[in-house]
C-alpha cells in the first residue's frame, strides 16, 4: 500500500467543483489500483464523482490518498504530482 497526504492550497472559487471531482476522478480511473481518499474522519473512494464531492473539499483542508493494487507504486507517483497541481 502506498500512501500520501496533499494539502488543498487552492481551488476554483475555494470550494471543489463538479468538474474538478471529474477531472480527479477521471485520472484516478486511469489505474487499475484502488485509491481510497480521506478528509477529516470521512474515507470515500477516489474514482467516484459523487464521493470526491460528498468530502466537501475547500481551501486549508488536507486529504489523505491510500492506493493498493497491482500498479500502486505508478498510481500513486502519478496521482500524487496531479493532485498537487490541482491543490497547490
């Protein structure tokens, strides 16, 4: 299991949106390794839209990203550099 943690520096209109869940969904689909996100006390799964909107992201929170599956090591180097594009 790979893990690491990205803090939410910046987002469109301080909230996360619609398309942004589908852009980071959508990179997460990519792989084949299940990406398990959490926020506060709240784990939802990385390639669902409707989860990555239920964690109600905003500017200063910090997400935690667990991946395990066959191709964790480049989902996780992958995602991690997406995800620090997106937030910071």
């Amino acid at each position: 299991m790979k893990q690491f943690s990205v803090a939410v520096d910046k987002i469109e209109d301080g909230i996360l949106h619609v398309r942004s869940a589908g852009l980071i969904m959508k990179e997460a689909s990519q792989f084949a390794s299940d990406v398990k996100v959490t926020k506060d006390e709240k784990t939802v799964n990385g390639k669902d839209i409707l989860e990555w909107m239920g964690l109600k992201l905003a500017v200063g929170d910090v997400i935690t990203v667990n991946i395990e599956g066959p191709d964790e090591e480049a989902t996780a180097d992958s995602f991690e550099v997406f995800l620090n594009r997106q937030f910071s």
